[in-house]
C-alpha cells in the first residue's frame, strides 16, 4: 500500500462517516440545548455542544460498522420496517448495554472492587433518565435508519436532492416562466 491509496482511503471514509455523523451531531446537540433549557431552574452544568459532539462520533462509527457487518446480508423477505425496529431494538441494547458498563466501571475504579463498584451504581441508579436517554437515542437512530432506507429506495443522493436542493419549477409542473 502506498501513500497515495492511505490518502484515498481516509478521504472515502471521511466522505462516508460525515453525513452520518452530521446527522446525529444536529439532533444530539438539539436534545442536550432542550435539556439544558428544561434544567437551568436546577442549576445543573451541561455542554450540549461537547456531548453531542462525542454521541455523534461514537454513534456515527458504529452504524457505519453494523452497515458493514450487514452488508452482505439480503433482509429482502422482510418488511423493512422490521428490520428497522429490529435495528433500532439491537441500538438500543447496546446503549442501554453499554451506558450501564460506564457507569459499573467509573464507580468500580473509584471503590478499587468491581462487586462494590455494581453496588455504588445500582445505589445511586436514576433509572427514569437513563431509560429516558435511551429511548431519546433510539428515536434518533430509527430516524436516520427511515432515512437511509428511503435512500436506498429512492437511489443515492435523491433524499438530499429532495429535501435540500431547490426544486425545478419544470419538472414540478409549474407552468414554464413567461419572458
């Protein structure tokens, strides 16, 4: 491998991790400002932009990896949006998964014993927000996975050329301009 085929690689992968990543950045960053507006009576600190910054890298990498790991997979006999609730369903899990190992891990390297650690979390668990961040991060991902389904039915770039470019007044059957 030369310098020159790194180089490609890296710019196709930036070219396919950007749409993504920008689409979960715009909603977590919508979520955590509608958080930090609801909770300013509280006085409790929070960076919208930081954490929406990190989800939105986190979660746009591994929906590019389960993209490629189900790549070669044909879901063809199924109805998609099963498919997508199944998707969303397996996001979920491993938010919820995962959400719980941090927080198990962070308290266990503080009390030096994992058993403790399990004890200190479930003492202080606020299980309501947690579940509510979840399924706030699950309806983001089955958003974005409606989204790219819609993609790869219409063809790529005709949901960007549908929602973002300004349409022909021709081809939209306005009446062509008079001179």
């Amino acid at each position: 491998m030369n310098l020159q085929s790194i180089k490609r690689g890296l710019i196709g992968l930036y070219h396919e991790m950007l749409p993504p990543v920008l689409f979960f950045f715009t909603a977590f960053l919508l979520i955590g400002v509608i958080f930090k507006l609801l909770v300013t009576q509280y006085s409790i600190q929070f960076t919208a932009f930081t954490s929406a910054a990190v989800a939105a890298l986190i979660i746009g990498k591994v929906i590019l990896l389960i993209d490629w790991a189900e790549s070669g997979r044909d879901f063809g006999s199924h109805r998609r949006i099963v498919v997508i609730a199944c998707q969303t369903f397996v996001y979920a899990f491993a938010v919820l998964t995962l959400g719980i190992a941090e927080r198990v891990f962070e308290a266990a390297h503080k009390a030096h014993s994992l058993s403790e650690g399990f004890n200190i979390t479930l003492a202080n668990a606020h299980f309501d927000r947690f579940i509510g961040l979840v399924i706030l991060i699950s309806m983001v991902v089955f958003i974005y996975l409606v989204f790219q389904e819609i993609q790869r039915a219409m063809g790529k770039g005709a949901l960007y050329r549908l929602l973002i470019e300004r349409p022909d007044p021709i081809s939209e059957g306005a009446p062509p301009p008079t001179p």
